[in-house]
C-alpha cells in the first residue's frame, strides 16, 4: 500500500464518526436544493452521470466539514481534556481531602 492510500484510510478513520454524522443531512440538503432551484442533473447528465456528480459532492462536502470539525471543535476540546485530566496521584489525594473534610464536619 502506497503513503497516499495509507494517509488516506488514516483520515478516513479519524474523520469516521463525524463523517456518519453528516453524511445524510448533507443528502437530504442536496436533495432540497436540486427542488428548491428546479435542478434535475438527471434530464442534463442521465441517471449514472447524476448519481456519480451527487456521490462526490456529498463526499467532499462530508470531508471538509469533518476536517473543519476536527480542527476547530474536536481538537481544542480534546486540549482541555489534557489540560483538565486528573492524574492518579491527584485523584487520590482529592478523595483523602474529601474524606478528611466528611470526617472534621
């Protein structure tokens, strides 16, 4: 497998969830805008040429908005959770204060 396919099946799994997750409203909002402006590729293109055209845009217009996701709200939130995550050692001791304090109360 060459480095484009692997780096491709890479951002093909990061991107996985969020990719389920707008794959079909994406449709749906093709399918809206074909009616609302009275396009039909199918009369223009024919029925394979119009499904191919529909397959790629829902597919790139899937990808970027997963990149931009990634980007601006799954990796500043996945920043916090470094900054924010508790250690061993602190949850221990927040657990012993917490006790001590029930205890002196």
């Amino acid at each position: 497998m060459d480095d484009a396919a692997a780096f491709a099946l890479l951002l093909s799994g990061q991107l996985s969830y969020c990719l389920y997750l707008v794959h079909l409203s994406l449709s749906d909002g093709y399918e809206y805008l074909l009616r609302r402006y009275d396009l039909s590729p199918i009369r223009v293109l024919g029925a394979p040429s119009a499904f191919l055209l529909r397959a790629i845009v829902i597919v790139v217009a899937s990808f970027a908005i997963a990149l931009l996701s990634r980007k601006y709200l799954e990796g500043p939130c996945l920043a916090l959770k470094d900054r924010y995550a508790a250690t061993a050692d602190t949850r221990g001791k927040d657990q012993e204060n917490r006790q001590s304090y029930s205890l002196t109360t």
